[in-house]
C-alpha cells in the first residue's frame, strides 16, 4: 500500500501514533510528528506486490530469511519514520521495537514499493531519502506496476547506493545480499500491462 501525502491528524507523539494506529481501521504514516493516511492500491499494484513477495518468498525457502507483506509496520530509528512498505525481507532474527506488541520492524535487509501515479516520487525520492537511514538495509527496489520497469538501488561499500534499472519480461534482477535473482516474467505474470 502507498503513503498518500496528505495529513491525517494534527502533530502527535511517536506513542500517540502508535497507540491510535493499532487500534485503527485504516493504516497510516508517521513522520516527525505528523500522520499521514495511507491509500488503497489498485489491481495491478496488488498483482505485482502478491507476485514479488511470491517469488521471493520461494526463492528464499532454503534460507534464513522471511519475507513480509504491506500489513507489517516498519520503523526507520535513526529518523523517526513509521511506514509499512509494500515487501520486507530480513535475514536472520527479526528484530522488533522494544514493547509488547512486537509488531513495529527495525531490521529490513530489502524493502520494495511498487509505484503509482500518486506516490511513485514519494517513493523514489522521499522514501529512498529516509529508507537509507536503516543500517541493515541492502537493496531497495522500486517496481513500476504497468510496465515491467524494476529500478534497484544496492548498497556498497563505503555508504554508496549503486542504481540499476532492469526492464522487460526477460530481465532478471540480481539481489547478491540475499543471494536470489528475481525475474521480472515472475513479478508480471498475470499482470495487465500498458501498451
């Protein structure tokens, strides 16, 4: 599910929005204070998110690595952002925000989103901004959801984010941190794609 910009509630507390948001019938985005509701996906958005965490999830059987849908709340530590990305993958132990309910993620090594109209900046440029911030995360993959478009970016060594894009059914993205490479046949199978 994508963030729309626009502001839910007046400023409150990273308590106060957490509290609200595990009893609310819709989800929302948290930042510096401000709550922002979330909005609905479309059909092709749905079918491209499904497909991804699929394949990722059959790719990633054989190892330590779990992958999450858009239901599982994330936490950026280092800045304060509460989002639910459209896929997370960790490797490894989950790690959790330190309370009872465990239900806020600290640990992505791979987030994805998958763009639409209204978010797709949002999610290239604001999103990327704070996602970096996460000392675990390795690749962030940003998937076009009517054209078999993928752009990657991958961390490397000294804190610099290599970019790729990858386009058409044949292509394949290589994901080396967690060790699977992702065909984008897979992500758009069923997929109504635009001429």
């Amino acid at each position: 599910m994508s963030a729309a910009r626009q502001l839910a509630f007046p400023a409150v507390s990273p308590e106060e929005y957490l509290a609200t948001e595990r009893t609310a019938s819709f989800k929302s985005e948290y930042y510096k204070g401000e709550v922002y509701a979330m909005a609905g996906a479309s059909n092709a958005h749905n079918l491209v998110n499904l497909n991804t965490g699929t394949a990722l999830n059959i790719a990633l059987r054989e190892r330590d690595c779990t992958v999450r849908v858009s239901d599982q709340r994330l936490q950026v530590k280092e800045n304060g952002l509460y989002t639910y990305p459209d896929l997370s993958v960790v490797c490894g132990p989950p790690q959790f925000a330190p309370d009872k309910y465990l239900d806020t993620l600290l640990n992505p090594i791979l987030l994805a989103e998958v763009l639409s109209k209204s978010t797709g900046e949002y999610d290239r440029v604001g999103k990327f901004f704070l996602y970096k911030d996460i000392p675990t995360l390795r690749h962030y993959l940003l998937i076009e959801s009517t054209q078999p478009i993928v752009r990657l970016a991958t961390w490397r060594e000294p804190k610099v984010w290599a970019f790729d894009t990858f386009e058409g059914l044949a292509a394949v993205v290589p994901l080396p941190a967690i060790g699977v490479e992702l065909a984008l046949a897979d992500i758009y199978r069923k997929v109504p794609l635009a001429q």
